[in-house]
C-alpha cells in the first residue's frame, strides 16, 4: 500500500479521519494525500421583498483559508512521521473526486460519514456513499459517533 487518500471536510470527524491514515500509513510505510473538498456557499439575495437562496462558488479567501489549516494538518502528519502532501478541490462531486483518486494511484481511500436521516439521502445523497460505492480501492468509513 503506497497511497492513501484522505478525504476530509474539516469537521471534527476529519481529526479521526487524519488519525486513521497517519495509523495506516505509518503501517505500511505509505504516503497519503488529503484531498478536501470546498463546497459552493449559500448566499441570501434580496430583491425588494423577494428573497431567495442561491449557491455560489467559495470566495478566494475561503479558499486561503481552509487551505491553511490543511497545512497544518499536513505538518501534524509530518512530525507523526508520515509523508503527507495536500489537495484542494471546490464544488467536485463523486466523478472528479474518484477521478483524482485513480490519478492519485489511491491504495486506500478512508473518510468520514456523517449521520443523516434516511429522508436527507434520499433527497440529497452522500459523497461517502457514493464513493464506497463506486471506489476502485479499498474505502475506509469513519463513522461519526453522536
């Protein structure tokens, strides 16, 4: 196992996720990349007495910033003694991030999965679903505990 792809959304649970792969990697000598995902931002527009919720791409600062507390995660990593680098992607769905796991030569894919009410899956979905389900590697959930 060369490659381990951490996939976070820094949340409490991308902690437990980092905990994990830094345990796996230290294991079996492995690299492993964290991959986050920046979703769109809602944003309120007001058109008189009209207002309405649209989504819009994360702000460049946004951006900045999330991408500085990677690297902080990234160097806690380091100092564990694990080789360990970053990738940022904004608004990707299930396709681009499988395909940045294949380009990545993933060995090992662990993230973290949120509990949702059956009625938000069915509406909504899961990126974790559908990456367990459409993974060409081994996937590692980390269930949230409540």
């Amino acid at each position: 196992m060369k490659t381990i792809v951490a996939l976070v959304d820094l949340s409490t649970l991308a902690v437990e996720v980092l905990r994990q792969a830094s345990s796996f990697a230290r294991a079996f000598n492995s690299k492993v990349v964290v991959v986050h995902i920046v979703p769109k931002q809602p944003t309120v527009v007001e058109d008189g007495l009209i207002w309405s919720v649209g989504m819009k791409k994360p702000s460049h600062d946004l951006l900045r910033r999330n991408y500085e507390v990677l690297l902080e995660k990234v160097a806690e990593l380091t100092q564990a003694g694990v080789q360990a680098t970053v990738r940022q992607m904004v608004d990707a769905g299930v396709d681009e991030v499988l395909a940045e796991t294949s380009s990545l030569q993933a060995d090992l894919i662990i993230l973290g999965a949120h509990p949702h009410s059956t009625l938000y899956h069915l509406l909504i979905g899961s990126l974790a679903d559908d990456v367990l389900k459409n993974a060409r590697c081994p996937v590692l959930v980390v269930p949230e505990v409540e």
